[in-house]
C-alpha cells in the first residue's frame, strides 16, 4: 500500500466524486468573490466512527459553502458518508493493508 496523502484520501471520499464537488465549490468560490466583490466561504468537516468493533471507520464528510451573489448569498451544504479501513500505522484507506487475490491464491508473474 502506498503511503497517504491529502491528495489520496480526498480521493478515495464518495469514489473520488467528493473531490470533483470540492473542487467545484472552490472555484465557484474564487469567482464570485471576485465577481461580487464580496467574501465567500468553503468548510470541510470530517466526522469519524467506528463501524461495529472492526478496524473500519465511516467517514462523514460535510462540504458547506455560503458564496456570494449581487443580492446576497447562496449556502449550499452537502454531507456523504465513506467507508474506510484504518490500516498500519492510521493510515485510511477503502482497502485494506492486508487484502488477498478474490480467488485466494496468490498472483504469478510470468517472465
């Protein structure tokens, strides 16, 4: 397993469609600020619980922007939820660090 990064567990979130909604509100953001000449705000808010008592966390992931428009604001909230496995070292991850071939047997190389 690769080491993790920002880049990677954004990526993982909602399939990699919360990171494309991220993006978006970000950019919609830095352009109607500048449009309206007003303040805009993006948050993130994470959430952790433990799911049963195995090694896997649900991740909530809140995206809440409030943007401005020429008579006020426009607040958008959205909120998806993303199963992970919390592997060696806290490391997260949709799969987990110990995860064998789907048959069970072990994959060969050939030359």
């Amino acid at each position: 397993m690769s080491k993790m990064t920002t880049e990677s567990f954004v990526g993982e979130l909602d399939g990699g469609i919360f990171e494309q909604k991220l993006i978006a509100a970000l950019k919609d953001a830095g352009m109607k600020t500048v449009q309206h000449g007003k303040q805009a705000k993006v948050c993130l808010e994470l959430t952790f619980k433990q799911i049963g008592t195995s090694s896997q966390v649900a991740v909530m992931h809140k995206l809440k922007s409030d943007i401005p428009t020429s008579k006020g604001k426009v607040i958008e909230e959205d909120t998806t939820e993303t199963p992970m496995y919390v592997c060696a070292g806290g490391e997260l991850s949709v799969f987990p660090d110990n995860q064998i071939d789907w048959v069970g047997k072990e994959m060969k190389q050939e030359a």
